[in-house]
C-alpha cells in the first residue's frame, strides 16, 4: 500500500512555555478553557485514540474522562491486565499495533499521550502531525513532552493560531521523513511568513 493513502498519526498537546505537559503529580489544571478551540473538528478527524499507561490512569482519575472522547482506544502498558482498562484494547507492543492499525482502513489517528508513547512512536517512525498548544505558564518542573530523548525529528509547520482569550498559540506541524525534500512552494511560504515577521516587527 503506498505510504500516501495510511491514516495519519496526530500528536496533540497542550504544553507550558518551558515544555511540560503535566505538573509533576499527572496534574494539568493549569490549562486554561478557551472558548475559541474548536476540540468538535479535532475529534471529527480522528477515529482512534492511542494512549500510553500513565495518561490511561490520569485520565480515568479526571471527571469525564479527561476529556478523552469516546472512540475505539488502544492503551499501552506491560504492567496493565485486560480488566484494568475497561472499554480499551491493551498492547504490549506500540510499534506493531500502530503500524496495522495505519494501514486499516478510518479516519486519523489521535495520540493522546503521553511523552514516553510519543517518544517511542517517533523512534519508529510512526507519528505524522504533532499539533502543541502552547500554554503562557511556566510550570518549572513536571512531565515533559519529549523525555528522555535525542534529537527524532525535523518539522515543517503547517499553521499556526493565537487565541487571544487566554494567550495560548496553537502551532501544528508534519512531520519530515528523513531524506524527505521540500514540497514545491514551501520554501516561498517560509519566506513569506518571514517577511510578514520582519515588517510586523517592525
């Protein structure tokens, strides 16, 4: 199957300035509720959800399930039983589940989180949008988005929006696949934006 017609990977998080994605105990209470974030069209695009152990059980603790919507979700842990994640699929084996279930047939897949999932996802070269929310807080220490790791990735940004009610940018990339060139008109794009900065600071 050619690589263009696989369901897509989207890591989507809402971090602080400093890079975290949780406050030490799991906690993300920090985040603010902006009105203006349109969660419907997020959820509209995915119809799978991939979360990793620690996330699982944050979430269960949170009212409503963390904001985690009611789609097929696959939970991974080599800790976890069966009966620990009721209405979710276990998997021992990140990599494998995610690579068939990119070449099934559905819409997008949706990584919840966490950082070690992310981490290991990206080592396999199995995540393709990494979409941040980028909180205007400054945690100083907690759960960061990326543990752990050397440099995975190169990015090429999609879009970016500012939304003013609480200050957070939405910032949403792709990711480059090594030996991946530049798309046509990228280049142009970049400079364009970079023009607009340039004046804008101006």
């Amino acid at each position: 199957m050619n690589r263009q017609a696989l369901r897509r990977v989207r890591y989507s998080v809402a971090m602080s300035l400093d890079g975290y994605i949780a406050d030490p105990d799991g906690g993300y209470d920090w985040i603010p509720v902006d009105p203006d974030i349109d969660f419907g069209a997020l959820f509209r695009d995915v119809d799978t959800v991939l979360v990793g152990r620690k996330s699982w059980e944050i979430a269960r603790r949170q009212p409503g399930g963390g904001g985690m919507p009611p789609l097929p979700t696959y939970v991974f842990s080599r800790t976890l039983r069966p009966a620990d994640v009721p209405g979710a699929v276990l998997s021992r084996d990140p990599a494998q589940t995610v690579a068939e279930l990119k070449r099934q047939p559905g819409k997008n897949i949706w990584l919840f989180g966490g950082g070690e999932l992310f981490r290991s996802l990206l080592a396999h070269d199995l995540v393709d949008e990494v979409e941040i929310g980028l909180v205007p807080v400054l945690l100083g220490r907690g759960l960061p988005m990326l543990p752990g790791a050397d440099r995975l990735a190169r990015l090429e940004l999609l879009g970016h929006r500012v939304y003013a009610a609480t200050g957070t940018v939405l910032l949403r990339y792709q990711i480059v696949r090594a030996g991946a060139g530049v798309k046509p008109g990228a280049r142009a794009r970049r400079s364009s934006r970079r023009g607009g900065e340039r004046r804008s600071r101006g």
